[in-house]
C-alpha cells in the first residue's frame, strides 16, 4: 500500500480518478496495525477500482489536522476530491467491503 | 506469532467452560482466557439451588466441581484480559494486552459484569473520547486531555499523554496511590456526562466541570461492543440467533452476555451450542 504525505496528498487522493480509501495511522497505535493487513487485503480485492493509502499522521499534521483526524485508526473514503465516507477506529473487513462496494 | 488455534473462548463461567469442555471433546485446538476463580458472580452465590444434578451446592462449591471438570479434561484457564477481538476476515485477533493470539473462531462469554458507557460516551466516539490513549495522545499536541482511570495502566497512560498534551487531567476510579507525573491534575469526582457539539468540550462532574479536548475512558472490563468492533447489540446483550451466532461470521456468543435469564444453566446449555456451531463452521471453513 502506498504511503501518502502532506505533499503528495492533492496528487494522490483529491486528484484521484478512482474513489481513495486512506488510513489515517501512526506506528505506535495497536488498532492500526490490525487495521492494515486488512487494508492490503482489500487492495488486492478491489485491484485498481478503489485505490487504497496510508498516511502517517504524526508525520502528516496538516492533512491530519484539515480532515479533523483526532483518533487513530480513521478510515477516510475520497472520491472527486472529497471526504465521502468516514470510519473511526477497527471494523469487520465485511462493513468495510459493504462500504466500498457502494463506489464501485 | 502463536499457532493458529481453532476456538479462542473469553471467558470462564459456565458458558465458556461448557464451550470449552464440547470444543475439547470435538477434538478442536482451544484456548480459554479467564480468571483464576472462574467466575466471580459463582464465587459470590451464597447457595445454588437449580442445577441439574447438583443441588444445593455454595456457589464456591459448584466452581470447585467446574474446575474439577476442565482439570480432568486437561483445560486450562488463562488469566489473561482480553482487550480487543478483531474481525479480521477468515481468522480473529485476540488482543490481550500486547500479546496477540489468532484464532479461526471465537466464542464469546464474558458475562454481564461491565460498566455502562457515560452518557456523550457513545456519542462523541472517535469526536474526542477514546479508549487507546497511547494511540491518540499525539493528536492533542499542546491541547487539553482528560482520563477517566480506572487501573494502572490508566496511570501509565496519563503519564505518557502529559509529555505531549498541554494539560492532562486525571480523574482516578481506583483506590489506589497514583505515581503521576507533576503535570498532571489529579480530579476526585464523579464524572457524569461527556459533553460537546461537533467535538468533546468539556466532561461534566458531580460538583465540577472541566474543559478538554479528549476523554479517554480506561475500564477493566468494556462492553462487548467496545471489545469487538462491528458487533451487533440488542437491548445491551449481544445479538445472536438460536445458533449462539453472532452477526460477526465465526463469532458465537454464549451466557450472560447474550440475555437473560441470567442463570448457570442456561448459560451451559448456550455455551454448548455454540462450541458444536464452531465446530461445524472450522469443518466447512477447512
């Protein structure tokens, strides 16, 4: 999964063709480090249809800060350079497919 | 990384053990977390009089011939306290502590002994209150955070948030010494209700109010719904079906937590249901 920055954030999610999903984690936070495997899954589930990245809030701030992030694990769907969907904390990989099967 | 195992069961009432005794049987790979007396709300029963074939046995005798039981079938108990039990597709993570166990089902049995969520709690989720403190503290850098403490892992927790946040109020649930940092408010009072509009903004007490960006709630024990993301409740029991199934695929529910009566029995008789239904789901899932 491709990691995003600050920086990268306009190119890679708000100017994004497909819909993004972008986890909002940090190394030290227990409930990321599940959320991630599960995210690399549905990567490859949707392959392309649905792009999907992380984003390290501690490096991050001001991305994290524009989109209110105040607990980690957050789940944000974009689609047309927009917040769509948003998800705080752990979830069964089937209400996240759920989710996502709406935008594809 | 631990080995898979096919069932891990929480708790260790009569549900759970009876789970475990009908996984065990089914020759299925178990692991019980629990507690070294099983089950506090037996330990506590003066005299039980409905249990089939055993009358009239002290609550602390009726745990005696349980732990007989599991002793002869060579279960054994782990005191460990789950934290959190993730959903995460064909297997479940099983929080307890910082160690990690996975496991293909799950059986859920820990009883009703939780405390219910402060009003705003529920509400203001993910909007400021949180239960991983660690994990969020660096999103309120140089602002105002509150703990809600009730262990010493609470304590722990405000000593780390108050190097980051601005202002780091403790408010203590425990009967304990605390070993804070100078730079945390240690407030005794009740808390009563979490307060806010988009965002917290303040945590009302019984004679006090404190302004703050963030309410952590650090409990013992945490309602189902708190320990396992995505499940579903009904009426503040876990919804199953006559199957013990949960809405979670591989998640069974048994005893208390699933609704009343609250009674040994019955909890027996749902934790049996449930290990055959894991049992039938590890079958056509392998």
């Amino acid at each position: 999964m491709k990691e995003v920055t600050d920086a990268l954030f306009q190119k890679e999610v708000l100017e994004s063709e497909v819909p993004v999903m972008v986890d909002f984690w940090a190394p030290w936070c227990g409930p990321c480090r599940m959320v991630s495997p599960v995210m690399e899954e549905l990567d490859q589930l949707y392959n392309g249809k649905i792009k999907f990245v992380k984003l390290n809030v501690d490096d991050n701030p001001t991305t994290s800060m524009q989109y209110g992030i105040v607990s980690i694990p957050t789940l944000l769907l974009f689609k047309d350079g927009k917040a769509a969907q948003k998800l705080v904390g752990f979830r069964p990989k089937g209400e996240f497919e759920s989710l996502l099967n709406q935008y594809i | 990384m631990n080995a898979r195992y096919d069932i891990a069961i929480i708790g260790s009432g009569p549900a759970g053990l009876s789970a475990a005794i009908n996984g065990k049987i089914r020759n299925k790979n178990i692991i019980v977390f629990g507690q070294k007396h099983l089950s506090n709300k037996i330990v506590k029963a003066p005299m039980v009089y409905n249990y089939l074939g055993l009358p009239e046995l002290k609550g602390e005798e009726l745990k005696n011939q349980f732990q007989r039981h599991i002793d002869a079938m060579g279960i054994e108990v782990r005191n460990e306290r789950i934290n959190c039990v993730y959903a995460m597709g064909d297997y479940f993570a099983v929080m307890a502590g910082s160690v990690l166990y996975e496991a293909t089902s799950v059986i859920l049995a820990s009883g009703m002994e939780f405390a219910a969520p402060f009003p705003g709690e529920n509400e203001f989720l993910g909007r400021g209150v949180g239960y991983c403190a660690t994990c969020d503290a660096p999103l309120y850098k140089g602002r105002t955070v509150t703990i809600i403490g009730y262990n010493e892992e609470a304590v722990e927790d405000a000593n780390y948030v108050s190097e980051l946040a601005g202002k780091t109020y403790f408010v203590p649930m425990l009967d304990k010494e605390l070993h804070l940092n100078p730079g945390v408010e240690i407030v005794k009072s009740k808390p009563l209700e979490i307060k806010g509009t988009d965002f917290v903004e303040k945590l009302v007490l019984k004679d006090r109010e404190l302004a703050t960006d963030a309410v952590f709630v650090m409990k013992d024990s945490v309602p189902p719904s708190q320990l396992v993301p995505g499940i579903l409740m009904e009426d503040g029991h876990i919804q199953v079906n006559r199957r013990m199934e949960t809405n979670l695929k591989g998640l069974y529910a048994a005893g208390d937590c699933t609704g009343k009566p609250y009674q040994y029995m019955k909890a027996a008789g749902e934790g049996q249901i449930a290990a055959l239904q894991a049992v039938s789901y590890l079958n056509a899932v392998k």
